[in-house]
C-alpha cells in the first residue's frame, strides 16, 4: 500500500508546477535510527534530531544555534546564578494535559537524580529547580555560566510523573505526534499545537538508509527528501532538475577511540593492552594518512586535529595536524615491545564501516592487523555504553556550539554521581583534566574560558585520548516543490519545511 502513496506523491510533484499544489505529506530518507522513545535515555544527534518533532524545551534555537522562548516565553537572570522561566500559557501535551511548572520540575527532577539517563549530561551546573507558581520556575545553578541556555535547550520537557511509559509511549507538546515506529517512525501533525501550525500534516522517516538506498529512494519517487553525506548523492542525481542539493559544514567529528582503563582488553591479541602505552597511541597516530583517508571516502568530508570543528567554542588553532610518519610509527611500536605489531578488533558503527576499512588499510602498513566488526547503532551504542570494546570508531558534535559538550560528556573522567563522563567508552582519565573541565565551567569571562578550554584541547591532543579522523560535510537532497535550509546542528525539524516559495 504505501508504494501506491508514493506512486501518487511523485506524481502530484511532478505537476505541481501547473496546478501550484504542494502534497502535505513527505517521505525523508535519513542514515541514522532511533534508540529510544525516551527523550533523555539518549545523547545522541538522532535520537535528540528525531523526538525534537515531537518534545520542547524551555528554550531552543534557530537554524544559526541562537536562544530562542520556546515553552518558556520569556525568563529572567536576577543574579549569575539564579534564572527564573515564565512558561508559555495554553500550551498542552499531545494527552490534552496543560503544561505547568510541576511538569518542567519533574523532568529536571529525573535527569538530576538519574544515573542511567544520558541527557543528564547538560545539567552538571545545575544545583536546584523550584516552582515559584504555576507558570514559573526557579533554576539555581552550582555557579555563575554563561551557557546556562545552550545547555537547557536540550532538557525536553515530559509531563509530570511519565517516566514509567516514556520508552513506550510519547506525550510531548511538540508540533508532531507519533502514529507509528516499527522499523520506521511516522509523525502526525498535531492539531493543537500551540505555535506555528506546521505545513506538512504527515513525516514519515525512512531510517538506516545507505547513500545508494537514499539517492535510489529519491529517484524512484519513494521520498522527497534525503540526508546522506555521499558523493553518491550528487553522481546520481546530477542533471535532475526536480532535487536540490545543499552542502554545509558538520559540527561532527568522526574518531578512534580505544580502551586505556583495563589492563586486559577483550578484543586484543596481547597483553598487557597496548592502548594504555602512549608510544602504541602515538604510533597509531602516526599510521593514519588523514588526507588520503578522506580522499578515498564516498562521503564529503575534512581532515581532524582535535575533538572539535573550528566554528566550536574552544577550538585551539595552536594545535598542528598530526604527521602521517608510518616509518616512526614502526619505530614506537618497536619501543613498546611490540616489533611485530598485534590484532585487535575494530567495532565501527555500521554508518562509518568504509572509514574502519580505510583505517584497518593503514594501519596493516606498520603491523596492526584489524578486524573491522560493524554493527547497527542499535547494537554498538549500548556496548559502547557498557565499555564492552577494546577500539572502536564513532563521532562526536557539540550541538550547543560549545566545546563543553565533548569535555563534560566524553573527556573528563566518568563519574556517573555528578554525570561527568556519560559517553567517556574508554575510560580515559587524568585528573589534571578533570580539574581544568571543572574550572572552565565556572568562569564567565569569555576570554579566559576560552583560553583554559584551549588548553584542555592541547593536553587532550598530548595524551592522544583520542585519534580524530576528520570532520564530516552534511549533504542533503530536497524536491523543489520544498524549501528547507540545512542547521548548523544538524538536525532535522520536519516543522521547518515548507512550500517553495515560488509554488505558494
């Protein structure tokens, strides 16, 4: 039944030019999943991207990262610590429930004295949330910062004592409601909606889609939309006046990251694990060819030096691109004790399975023989979340602009009380950084904290508690019966599409 939908979708689209009608119902192929219903379970750009269509927070932003009101219609800061947030009235969950400030304290309630829910991750500064009334929030921080917001705009607000049903069952007050997920997610516009009522009236979200699936997608009129960062992309649809292809830099930062806690890692041919020698880390530093990497990848992409892209806060233009040296990459390993190299086992979300064979490619060239496993998110996620693997490729982004996302998530050293190190699957730590991570957070001079998160870059770097890879390029194709402006966050707002001006 659906393949009838579609066939008469793309045939509404290919006249729409006569008769000026625009079909409010989209298909949109997209390469990531969902892991979980529940808008805080996960710290992840798909799952935050996804259920962003169907939750709020107090306050959001515009396609540029800037704070906008959005259930809180406007807030006040009377003092550097202390905001107070004036929810927005008549808005109501997708239940009929009305939204009240019972509603925004349960939800902080839950992250704060959660260990287990990974969005907890953007209230490490927050020391205590009250209801003044009503309509009205108090939030206290633990000290004056000046990204209080960018941080809130990633708390979605649930209602009142749901977090026995959120994994099951959706209730937010955003512009869509779910109809369906099984393998994919279909979203129905919701009729209440207390803002702008959305053009499209129904989303569906093709999910796991390959380039070559996505481009196919297109092409056959199945969907109208696509995200797929390849060069496929622009191949396929090259001379095909119906699609646009826009291009934007990504905040995401693909990287190799290794087990350095254990002294026997399970995936490693030898003992003790070499990853906590920092000579076997610089060798492996060494081995990668970054620009002959992204040269042979399908997807559009930029060499890496650090964690963080150069339009993040925090970025360090002091530090140099790493040398491809295999030579002295030998060299190290010699030093280390391991003249003949070692397996190991490279665990790759299945989205980046072509940059663990580039990399498994290079790193033969100094005696590290790998294995590239690659697993859906569904999969690789929760073991990286357990600290099941010994090397492992995945990617991080700062979507509040701000380096404090890699830092407090992934740098410092795990501490599931105070929700430092939530995504930290290696186990790094050094208590140098620890305390540095800390203190930046704490300073409200632009300036200084620049200059101290600069400096945590650097250590981090000499360390080599990572490997970056290279940062991606987003690549999306759209019909032109539809206009839509690629985020600097990368999301996805189905909201946000419209009709093309000129078929209005």
């Amino acid at each position: 039944m659906l393949w009838v939908v579609a066939f008469c979708i793309a045939l509404v689209l290919c006249s729409c030019r006569k008769n000026q009608i625009v079909p409010d119902q989209v298909v949109l192929a997209v390469p990531y999943e969902l892991g979980s219903l529940d808008p805080h379970a996960r710290n992840s750009l798909s799952d935050f991207a996804l259920l962003s269509n169907l939750y709020e927070p107090l306050v959001t932003t515009d396609g540029s990262m800037r704070i906008l009101p959005c259930l809180a219609e406007r807030w006040e800061n009377p003092d550097q610590s202390t905001w107070i947030f004036h929810l927005r009235k008549n808005v109501r969950f997708h239940s009929g429930k009305d939204l009240t400030s019972k509603d925004v304290v349960y939800t902080f309630s839950r992250l704060l004295s959660s260990q287990d829910l990974e969005m907890a991750g953007y209230l490490l500064e927050v020391a205590e949330v009250t209801a003044t009334d009503g309509m009205t929030v108090k939030i206290r921080t633990r000290f004056p910062s000046s990204i209080t917001l960018n941080k809130l705009r990633f708390i979605l607000i649930v209602p009142a004592n749901s977090g026995g049903v959120l994994s099951k069952q959706i209730n937010g007050t955003g512009p869509y409601q779910l109809k369906s997920w099984k393998k994919d997610l279909i979203f129905l516009r919701n009729e209440n909606y207390w803002g702008e009522r959305p053009f499209l009236r129904e989303v569906q979200f093709l999910l796991n889609r390959d380039s070559e699936a996505a481009a196919n997608e297109l092409l056959e009129g199945k969907a109208q939309f696509a995200q797929c960062n390849s060069k496929i992309l622009k191949e396929k649809l090259s001379g095909n006046a119906e699609f646009e292809i826009l291009q934007s830099d990504s905040m995401f930062v693909k990287y190799l990251g290794y087990d350095v806690a254990r002294d026997r890692s399970p995936y490693c041919s030898v003992e003790p694990n070499p990853f906590k020698n920092k000579l076997v880390r610089s060798a492996l530093q060494l081995a990668i060819d970054r620009k002959e990497l992204v040269s042979k990848l399908t997807t559009y992409a930029v060499p890496a030096n650090q964690p963080l892209p150069p339009f993040i806060f925090g970025y360090n233009p002091a530090i140099p691109d790493a040398p491809y040296d295999p030579q002295q990459a030998r060299k190290l390993l010699q030093r280390a004790g391991l003249p003949n190299g070692f397996d190991v086992v490279l665990h790759v979300r299945k989205l980046f399975e072509q940059a663990g064979l580039l990399v498994r490619d290079q790193l033969a060239g100094v005696g590290i023989r790998v294995k590239v496993v690659s697993l859906e998110d569904t999969e690789i996620l929760p073991g990286l979340r357990r600290h099941e693997y010994t090397f492992y490729l995945s990617r991080i982004g700062s979507p509040t602009g701000d380096s404090s996302d890699v830092t407090d998530n992934c740098l410092h050293s795990p501490d599931p009380r105070s929700h430092y190190g939530v995504m930290n699957y290696g186990y790094y730590s050094n208590s140098e950084v620890d305390q540095a991570i800390e203190e930046s957070s704490r300073i409200p001079d632009i300036d200084k904290r620049r200059n101290l998160v600069q400096s945590i870059m650097s250590k981090v770097m000499d360390d080599i508690a990572w490997i970056p890879l290279y940062i991606d390029q987003d690549v999306y194709a759209i019909h032109k019966a539809y206009s839509w402006k690629p985020r600097n966050d990368s999301f996805i707002l189905a909201a946000e599409i419209k009709p093309a001006e000129r078929l209005q």
